[in-house]
C-alpha cells in the first residue's frame, strides 16, 4: 500500500498533525513523530483542553495527562495529574526512556520531570483563573461528585449529599468543548508503530483525578505487529472498556479499522448509550478509520491524517 508512512489525530488539530509529519519527513522515529505532535497541541493550547491553561480542577489548578508508546517494544511512558510542567508527553517521553517504570503520578511526576531538566512553571493562565472563578462565584456545581450538591448556604462546596440524577453528568459531558484530548497515531513504511495522547483530563475534576489518556489501551495502544489506535472523550467512561486496546485486539484478529473503531464504541454503548467518546485507529497498511459515540450534541466526530496521498494534513469525520 502507497499511504505509508501515516499520522492521524484526534480532532482538527492540523498543526499537530504537520509537526509529527514533518518529524517524519525528517528522518525523525514514530516516537519523536507522536512526541512533537502532541507538545506541537501542548504549545498551542490545542482547544483549551490540551497543555497548560485549561481544564482547572475543584481547587483550581491545571494538571495534565499524557502517554507515550512504542508498538516495536511495546514500552509505555506516562504521567497523570502533572503539576507545572507544560511538556507533558515529553515527560511521558523520558518516563518510558530513562526509567525502568510505566507511569508517574501528582507531585512526584512533577519533582521526576523537574531533576531530568523539564521546566517547572504555572500552569495556570488569566483564562483557567477566570473559568475557576466563575464556577467558585455561582455556577459551581460538583460536576463528577455522585449524589452530593454545594452547601446552599455557600457559594460553592463543602459538598452535602443529595440526589442528583445521572443524566446531569452526562449532560455536561455532551459539552464537547470541555474536553478535547489529542491522541496521536504514527506508522512508518518499516513497520513501526507508536501512539500518545496528553489532555489536560475534565473541567473542575476532583483534584486527583485521572482519566482514560495516560492509561495504556484506554487512551492509546500500539502494536508494531497490528497498528495503534486512540480514544477521547468521557475518560471517566471509556477507561471502564480499555477501547484502544480492544480496537487493536480486534484488528488483529481480521477486523478492518473502520470497523474495530465501531465495535470498541458499541462495547461502551451498551453499558452507557450517552456516553461522549470517539477512537482513531489505523493499521500497519496504513488503512484507517475512526468512529464516535452519536448523541445530541456530537454526531461528527473530526480528526486529521497525513500520508503520502497529500501534502498537507487533511480533515476528516
Ligand atoms: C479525559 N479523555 O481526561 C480525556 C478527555 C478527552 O476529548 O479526551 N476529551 O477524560
């Protein structure tokens, strides 16, 4: 097949898409394709939901999620809940490359990037400080804690308990906006294989929360000897179901991207039919596909490519 080498991404984030193709165009690996495709969105502040300044939590900080992984050796780097450090795929990066673990967490994650000479900033902006008191100053609703509402008598928490119906959550989870996550695919003509996301995770999230990205075959999987997929979306959800790992599973055995993409959703459909999420996946002949959860609100699901059958990134849904 002639559509090799091919990188393909969550959502319209072309700028991301023609980093990592450059990377490869310039004799970069798959990895460093995925590693400065996703920091390309973490710069730019891809949506507001990737990189520094989005997404503050119930506290008001920003923290980020990210994963890095190597198809040929099946290595994955990733942190979750990094605090100060812009580059999170970077530090995912040197996770996988420069240790001997998986993932890092919280504040160690952050003191690990901070002594492999990542620097250490605020992540917050005029935009997350605002979003943050906003939703202290009226509207702040405890929007992932189950069955307990703010105090009335206050502004905003502590939290009491009371019925709150579940379609409230996957309400706001129909808000596309609130969360946007680049997961990246890059597949060369020798075969190898690589996938990452960095996201930073749900809008007022309780501080510690971790979502789908950073979590190897739920936000991304690769697998020189198949192809890779990635997921976004209601991470809370779709980590439930390791998505891209299905995805990957099920190509493996004969299935054709489209259809992998479809069957990882239809899995999620039938516990939570509501459910936000979308997976991109490709295969090692540089088919691919990509699928979405329809629901009012989200009946598109857009994501780039770029193979040899263009010369610049290419929208699709
Ligand atoms: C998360 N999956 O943290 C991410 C968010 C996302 O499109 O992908 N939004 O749950």
């Amino acid at each position: 097949h002639t559509s090799l080498p091919l990188i393909i991404n969550t959502w319209p984030f072309k700028d991301a898409t023609a980093s990592a193709w450059r990377t490869l165009q310039s004799g970069g690996s798959v990895l460093d394709a995925v590693e400065q495709g996703c920091a390309r969105c973490e710069v730019e502040q891809c949506d507001g939901s990737v990189g520094y300044g989005g997404s503050p939590d119930e506290s008001g900080e920003t923290t980020l999620d990210a994963m890095i992984m190597n198809g040929d050796t099946m290595e994955v780097g990733s942190v979750a809940n990094l605090r100060r450090i812009k580059n999170a795929i970077g530090v995912a990066r040197a996770v996988m490359e420069r240790t001997e673990h998986t993932l890092l967490v919280g504040e160690s994650a952050s003191v690990f990037a901070e002594n492999m000479g990542f620097t250490a900033e605020d992540l917050a902006t005029n935009k997350s400080t605002s979003m943050f008191s906003r939703w202290l100053s009226g509207n702040c609703q405890p929007n992932y804690r189950k069955n307990v509402f703010p105090d009335p008598s206050k502004s905003c928490g502590p939290y009491k308990p009371k019925a709150i119906l579940k379609e409230t959550r996957r309400a706001q989870h129909a808000d596309i906006h609130s969360h946007d996550t680049i997961g990246m695919l890059a597949l060369d003509q020798n075969g190898h294989v690589a996938a990452g996301t960095s996201t930073n995770g749900m809008t007022h999230k309780v501080p510690g929360r971790v979502g789908d990205s950073p979590i190897a075959g739920a936000g991304a999987y690769a697998d020189s000897s198949v192809g890779g997929a990635a997921a976004t979306g209601d991470g809370d959800i779709m980590m439930r179901f390791l998505p891209s790992y299905l995805a990957v599973e099920l190509m493996r055995t004969g299935a054709d991207p489209s259809t992998a993409c479809k069957m990882a959703i239809s899995r999620i459909k039938r516990h939570y039919s509501e459910f936000f999420g979308a997976i991109i996946c490709a295969n090692t002949t540089g088919h691919y596909g990509a699928a979405c959860n329809k629901v009012p609100g989200f009946s598109q699901f857009h994501y780039m490519v770029s193979n040899s059958e263009s010369d610049a990134p290419v929208l699709k849904s």
